[in-house]
C-alpha cells in the first residue's frame, strides 16, 4: 500500500474565485485547494490522507482512496504542543531562500494563472480552519510544514509520504531518507511523461480529478510504472526532470512506432486503403486506416516485462491527453 499525506504545507494555492461548498473545518471562506503534481498523486498512491476536508480539492473529496486524518483519527493536541512545534522552524534557525514568487519561473500570480489556465483570484492560503479542535490554516510554509511532519510523526503507522511543492522541497526530508526534492521530482515526471503538462490541462480550474485517471489506476501495468519510477530516483537526484522527460519521451516515441510496426506488418497490403509510410501512419492515429487507436497497437507489446512501464506511459498519455 502507497500512502500520500497531503497536509497543510501541501497545496501550492487557494482559489477564492471557485469556492467549494463549506466543510466542517471553514471557518469562513471556503477556497478550492490547487494541488502540484496531482497526476503523480492519483497514479503513484494507492491512498492519499488530507489532514483536513478543506485541503481537499471539491472534485477529489468523494474518491474512495481519498481519507481525511482529523475524520479517520480524531485527537485533541495540546495548544502548547502545537505551539512549540510551529515555532521549532524559528527556534531552530531554519530558513529558506524561497519566497511565494518562486513557485513558478514567472512568478505565483502568473504562474498559477497559466497552471490553471485562467485568473481564478487564487491565494497561497486558506481562512481560519478548525482541525482537531485547534485552529489552522493551509499555507506552503515552514510553520506548516512543521505541522505536517508532527502529524506524520503521530501516525508512523501510514507509512506515508509528505507531498512537498516547490517551496517546502528544498527544506523537507521525504520518506526512506529521500529528500523533498527528489520525492517532488517524482511528482513532476509523472506528470509530464503521463500528461505533457498537469492534470489542470485536462480538466479546467475545477480540477484535478478526471474520471479517465480510473483506467489508469485499474490497469494491472501500473506496479511495471510504479516500479519503474521508483528505479528513476538516484537518477532524480542529479539531473533535472526536463532532461530525463526528453529520455523518456524519445523511448515512448520509438515504443509507439515499434507497436504500430509490428501491427501494420500482420495487415495485408491489400487491407491498407491509404497508400503511406508506415511512420507517416503515426501522423493519422487516432482515426488512421488500420488501426481507430494506437492504443490496440500497444496492447500487443504489453506482455513484455521489459516493455510494461512504456506501453503504461504510452496509454496514459492517449487516455490523458485533451481532445
């Protein structure tokens, strides 16, 4: 079982904008969560735990791999508990070179306009939430990440990895000594080797659930995926996602052509009503002659251990990619 906790550090904004029907924890406002990496979250994780509803986007909180912690294991935390862990980061001289503008290359405001695909009056925190009978609030900083990493630490028994975003990554410690940034990383690949993008590409601002990500998960080819993406890590750790993105790509280019090769070669020439190369085939798929969808050529290779984690990309990037 691969558990992620999203906690109060985890989304990177709030759109006020598109509000959601209030939680129990609103206090006020009630502003859709924005997750980073979300295709990563759904395609990697069996379950993801929020620690509140409200950091939950509306679209995800009816899945039934989502949990909440404060429902699933409710307690009540000394105030001066909690205290004392949100001011450790102080205490403990913890810094960040990090501000909010650094979130996207062209800043928050910008960049969250382009992640979403729209200006949806999105903020980097939440109004007053009341979790655990203690008042929170959602916010991509240390004092919540030091939230986050207390709550994990009272609930070892999940066995499950902090999301980090790319404010809180540089400074957090993820699972099995991993650090933030490599377990980020992994976020990132996913999404762009599965989706040419985020999942916001596909689904709007009301995001990120898309029904299609349910084939994905059910398709017994993504343990081949996961174990894949686990074998890529060390290789995170040095160089950036965008370059092994560009191995990748290259690899899943070729995968196709071998797959359509090796249908178009079982197809009579009789059959074939369009007189074009086979690679020029590529170029008519979906809708080509011999085959309605590239996905019936892939099929055929995917009973090959070596090949199982290209033919789960390659379908992923067919059921994920816009119409």
């Amino acid at each position: 079982m691969r558990t992620a906790f999203i906690g109060f550090s985890s989304p990177i904004g709030y759109s006020y904008k598109l509000e959601t029907p209030k939680t129990r924890n609103d206090q006020a406002s009630s502003p859709n969560p924005v997750l980073y990496g979300a295709t990563g979250l759904v395609v990697l994780y069996d379950e993801l735990w929020f620690a509140c509803e409200s950091l939950c986007p509306a679209s995800m909180r009816s899945l039934p791999y989502v949990k909440f912690l404060d429902v699933a294991r409710p307690f009540k935390p000394a105030f001066s508990e909690l205290e004392h862990v949100r001011n450790l980061p102080s205490k403990l001289g913890l810094r960040t070179k990090l501000g909010l503008s650094d979130m996207f290359p062209e800043g928050f405001s910008e960049g969250m306009t382009h992640y979403l695909g729209g200006q949806f009056a999105t903020d980097n925190h939440t109004h007053s939430l009341s979790v655990f009978g203690e008042e929170f609030s959602g916010n991509p900083g240390l004092r919540q990440l030091a939230v986050d990493l207390w709550l994990l630490s009272r609930n070892k028994d999940l066995n499950a990895d902090l999301v980090f975003n790319p404010l809180t990554a540089p400074v957090g410690l993820g699972s099995a000594g991993q650090s933030g940034l490599t377990q980020l990383r992994s976020l990132e690949l996913t999404d762009g080797v599965l989706t040419f993008g985020s999942l916001y590409d596909l689904t709007g601002p009301t995001g990120p659930y898309h029904p299609s990500l349910e084939e994905l998960r059910g398709d017994p080819l993504i343990k081949d995926f996961r174990d894949w993406m686990d074998g890529q890590r060390n290789r995170l750790d040095n160089q950036e996602v965008a370059t092994v993105q560009a191995d990748v790509d290259a690899t899943i280019r070729e995968f196709k052509k071998k797959s359509l090769r090796s249908a178009v070669e079982r197809v009579s020439v009789r059959d074939v009503l369009v007189k074009i190369t086979r690679d020029a085939l590529l170029d008519h798929l979906p809708g080509g002659s011999i085959l309605s969808n590239l996905s019936d050529a892939i099929l055929e290779n995917r009973r090959v251990a070596g090949e199982r984690w290209k033919a789960f990309i390659a379908l992923g990037r067919d059921v994920l990619t816009p119409s």
